[in-house]
C-alpha cells in the first residue's frame, strides 16, 4: 500500500467569511533531469496595511540568471492582484493575455484575480535578462482596498530547465487559486516518492504579510519546517523570494523548502494545510520535485483497416515511453476490448527507452454477436484484466479509444435477365457487359467485374475474363456483377438463359457436292429440338425420307424400295417437321431441291 505525504499548512483567518476560489490541481508534469527556478516582482511600494500609503505601481522587474548548462523547457507567468483583474498586461514590452483566469474574495467588496499565461517561448528566446512586467494598471481599482490592507499586486515566472547533471526527477506544476478564511486543505495527488534525496515543494503565493506572524506555521508529516532566517517557521509567508534570497516582495512570496526528511518512500498524495492567527494567503502556485525513475507507457492508435463485409480489424498503433525516467520493459502487456470486452492480447517487443516508442500492428477478428458500431480500446500495461503489471509515474493515460464502423454491402441487387435463343446443346453466347448501360444510368458506376458463384465475387477469384463473349454452362445461370465504386463492394445478379425458338426452314437447296447448301439446313432446329422427326415427301404423296437430330436430308432418300440412297429428282418438295416440343407444332411445307 503507497503511504500519503501530508504537508500541514494551516491559516486561520481573522475573518468568518467563506471565500470562493478554483482548487488547486496538476496542471503540467515534467519526467526528466529536470528542475526549477523562479522571479518575479510586486507592485506595492511598501507592506499593505491600514496605515500604509495607499499607491500601486504598474510595471516591476526581476532579473533571471541561470548557468549555461541549463537548457528552459518552460515557462509560466502567473499575476495577480486586487479587484476583478487586469488580464492584458506586458513582458518586456510584448503583449500578453490571459490564458487561463483565476478568482477568490473575502466578500462582496474585497474580491481578488490571478491569471496566468504560458510565455515559454519568450524566455528562451530572450534567456538570461532583465524581465519587466508592464502595463498592470490597478490604479483605478486599489483605494477601496487600502483601509483593509488588502490592497496589492504582483509577478511570477515560474521557469522548468533541463540539466543533464540533474538525477531523474518528477517536476509537477499544481495551479488554482485557494484561501482561508478559516482552514486550506490542499491535496496534491500524481505523486511518485521512490527516493527522498532532494526533495522539494515551492509556492507561488500571494497578500502574505512579512508583519504578520500569529501561529503562522508549515508543517510536513506533523514535522514544522522552515528555511529560516528567509522564512521563519512561524511566518511562512512573508513577501520573500528563496531563489534569490530577496525579503521585499511585498504582499507576495515565491518560496521553495527541502522536504528530504519529512518524505517517505512510497508517497503518491500529500495533503497541504495553512494555520495562521491573522494573515490572509492565496496559494496560486505550487511546484514539487522528486526524484523518480519509471517509465509512462503511453499508446496511440495511428491507423485501421477494415474490409467490406468482414469482421477482421487491421491496426496499427505505437507504443511510447515519453516523459518517462526509465525504460519500459519489454514484454509490457496489451489488452484489446471491443465495447469494454476483452478481444485480443498482445506486448511490446523490446525494451522501450527514455522518450522512445515502438510501432506494432495486429489483426484480430470481432465477434458476430456485436453491432457494427463499436468502441475499440487499446490499454498498455494492461494484463486484459485491468491490471497493471508495471509501475508508472501515471497510471491514468494508459490508453487509446476509437470508434470503429464495420462496413457491410447493401443487399444483392438484381438486374433484367438476359434470354437468348439455344445455339445448341441448350447454350448461346452472352454479352454480359449490356448491363453496364443500365449501372451507369440508374447507379452511376461504369465498371464491374463478372463472376459465376457468389463465392468467387465476395473473394474476387474466378473473374469472368471475356465477359462479351461468355458460353453458359448450365440453363439458367446465375452471374454476379461486382462493383468497387462504392463505400463497400456492391454486388447485382442476373440470371441467363437460353430457350429454343422457332426454327428457319430454306426454300431450297442444292446437293451437289459444291460444299455449298449441300443439304436441307433447317436453322435452329439440331442440336436444339432434339427430338425432332423430320418427313420428306415427293409430289405424289409419296415419303422418301425420315431423319432426326442424328440424319439430316442431303437430297438422297431413305425409305421406300426403290432410289434408296441416291440423290432424288430436282424438284419440289414437300415436309412435315414434327418438333416433338409441347411449345411449338408441327411445321409443313415445301422445299426445291436442284442440282
């Protein structure tokens, strides 16, 4: 169990009102050889008071000095000052605005603002100088203040640098604007204790009086700290500056104290309280530094695949070990969950190192049983569980989400069937490709691919090649049209068919062995009616051939004594063709054979 760091800075007011104000919190951590300094300035001329002079300035300067090896990586202003708030000002004769604003009061008349801005990039451009604040006009604003002592103003930069001689540290940077009246509870949470050595908390506060001192008292741990002869441990907050050993910032305090001896392994909160008998102290600003060696798996999802009408989920993500201080093991665990339910497992390859990352891909299939909108999960250190298997300096941002479509077709859709006349054998030859018209008119699509099983065009194999020119090979056949021009492959069907139709008889032909119209070439009827009995009779009434399927007439006859198969008279001739089919009768007519 992680013991709790308890720092007691108590004040109890003079006053009974209930003043308002935003709860101190994280906001920015910093995982690194890491640490921090700080500047600033107050506006007073001299310690508020009722029988202060009653006057405010509008600029003020501090000068910053840090060792070349130092290398900023951040810096934020915080001011603050009585009344409702002055939050365009300027740094050096740039403008600056208000990023975020803070509040508080005593009551309805002594109200109080703190704002803060994120001005980084001018101190590392501008690096070690002369700061002035300017344009902080509460001259307007302070008199109704002064009768109260409650009347001030003032700066602060705090400044985070890296320095390669530094040990891993955790640099947290806590915000708000909380008071007394009567008790301040602060609780620090995001805490990693793995060595005591160095340890530190610094304030940013603001309307602490150096005259002020009745029970005024910081305690850790129920130890009473201080950092005297700068802050006394019973006047913690008394207008002076610890990094620059300045004890005239009147009504303002930027202070920093060693905790190393009051801090145990193992501490992740500490719980700040302020006792005072009279002073009135607004906590705008805490810092602390520890040292701390852990990693901080973090996991993106960069991007996913997923195929029409298929439940497999293709990803590709990246694990990170940034803003860590120490690596990530290799073999880190990570859990895939479908709408909170565990999928699929997986773990990082390799060691991961300080501010490194690695790139991982996994496909896995989902379920039938889930809708086709789901909420993907991917959580690092994670044994699928929900347990971590590593310590980390946040266990809290663990994870990536995405919300995922599954893609489906619409329902096949269905064409015009195709019918054409038997060529023979019950088979014809298609031009599929007439339905690609009719696509591009009514779906606007103006290609497609041919196929003769469903299976084959959901798994695109077996392609029809010569669509224009395709043999069916059964009667009726179904084909399926495949189309990419959508969201999601569309598929249509149709069937084709072939039936047999009313055969052509010639009226003549000519036997003579010239390879041309050499027999009676009834078109469309073998192959076809294969059943069909065809009788040749000569003028006379009388039959002198019968054939089938299998015996076409080449003019010869076949039945009868006499002339049997030699080639008969030129003349006409008369048929009777049965087709033996139940959709067609009989045809009769005649024929005139020459030779």
């Amino acid at each position: 169990m992680k013991k709790s760091l308890y720092l007691f800075i108590t004040i109890v007011s003079f006053l009974s009102q209930n003043s308002i104000g935003q709860d101190v919190t994280l906001y920015q951590q910093f995982n690194g050889r890491y640490d921090y300094t700080a500047i600033g300035n107050t506006l007073n001329s001299l310690e508020n008071g009722p029988f202060s002079l009653c006057t405010i300035n509008t600029s003020s300067s501090a000068i910053l000095n840090i060792p070349s090896n130092q290398t900023i990586v951040a810096a934020y202003l915080y001011w603050a000052g009585s009344g409702n708030g002055d939050f365009d000002i300027s740094l050096n004769g740039l403008n600056i605005a208000a990023e975020r604003t803070f509040s508080d009061a005593l009551d309805s008349e002594r109200v109080f603002f703190a704002a803060f801005a994120d001005v980084t990039e001018q101190i590392i451009t501008e690096g070690n100088t002369t700061y002035t604040i300017s344009d902080f006009d509460l001259t307007s604003v302070i008199e109704p203040y002064c009768p109260t002592g409650t009347n001030f103003a003032g700066w602060a930069i705090t400044i985070i640098y890296q320095d390669d001689n530094l040990p891993l540290n955790q640099v947290n940077i806590y915000d708000g604007l909380q008071s007394v009246p009567e008790s301040l509870s602060i609780e620090l949470n995001n805490l990693n204790v793995l060595d005591t050595t160095g340890a530190k908390i610094g304030f940013v506060a603001w309307e602490g009086d150096s005259a002020l001192a009745v029970n005024e008292v910081l305690t850790i741990n129920g130890n009473v700290i201080g950092n005297p002869p700068l802050n006394p441990t019973n006047n913690a907050f008394n207008g002076t500056n610890s990094f620059t050993g300045m004890s005239n910032l009147y009504n303002m305090d930027i202070d920093v104290y060693n905790i190393q001896n009051n801090i145990s392994i193992g501490d992740d909160s500490a719980v700040i309280q302020l006792t005072s008998g009279q002073d009135f102290v607004m906590i705008n600003n805490i810092i602390t530094v520890l040292n701390s060696q852990l990693p901080d798996a973090t996991i993106t999802l960069n991007d996913f695949e997923i195929q029409c009408n298929s439940t497999e989920v293709y990803i590709e993500y990246t694990v990170y070990n940034n803003n860590a201080t120490d690596i990530l093991p290799s073999n880190t665990p990570i859990a895939f969950y479908v709408d909170n339910i565990l999928i699929t497992q997986s773990n990082t390859l390799n060691d991961i190192e300080i501010n490194g990352e690695e790139f991982q891909s996994i496909t896995f299939a989902i379920p039938e049983n889930f809708t086709n909108n789901i909420e993907l999960t991917v959580v690092i250190d994670d044994d699928g569980l929900g347990n971590s298997t590593v310590i980390e300096i946040n266990e809290d941002n663990n994870f990536a989400i995405e919300n995922i479509q599954l893609i489906e077709s619409e329902p096949i859709i269905t064409l015009e069937n195709l019918l054409l006349c038997d060529e023979g054998f019950n088979s014809a030859t298609f031009d599929l490709t007439t339905h690609l018209d009719e696509l591009e008119t009514e779906f606007n699509i103006s290609s497609a691919t041919f196929y003769t099983t469903l299976y084959d065009a959901e798994n695109t194999i077996g392609e029809i090649l010569f669509p224009d020119e395709f043999n069916n090979t059964s009667n009726p056949q179904t084909i399926i049209l495949r189309t990419e021009e959508t969201p999601c492959y569309q598929l249509f069907e149709f069937d084709i068919s072939v039936e047999n139709c009313p055969p052509h008889v010639p009226q003549g032909f000519s036997p003579n062995d010239d390879g041309y119209n050499d027999w009676f070439n009834i078109q469309g009827l073998y192959n076809i009616f294969e059943n069909h009995e065809l009788l040749i009779y000569n003028r006379y009434g009388t039959l002198i051939f019968k054939g089938n399927n299998n015996l076409k007439w080449d003019g010869k006859a076949n039945v009868g004594l006499n002339n049997q198969g030699s080639i008969v008279p030129v003349g006409t001739y008369f048929y009777v063709l049965h087709l033996n089919d139940p959709n067609y009768k009989s045809l009769t007519g005649w024929v005139y054979l020459n030779n």
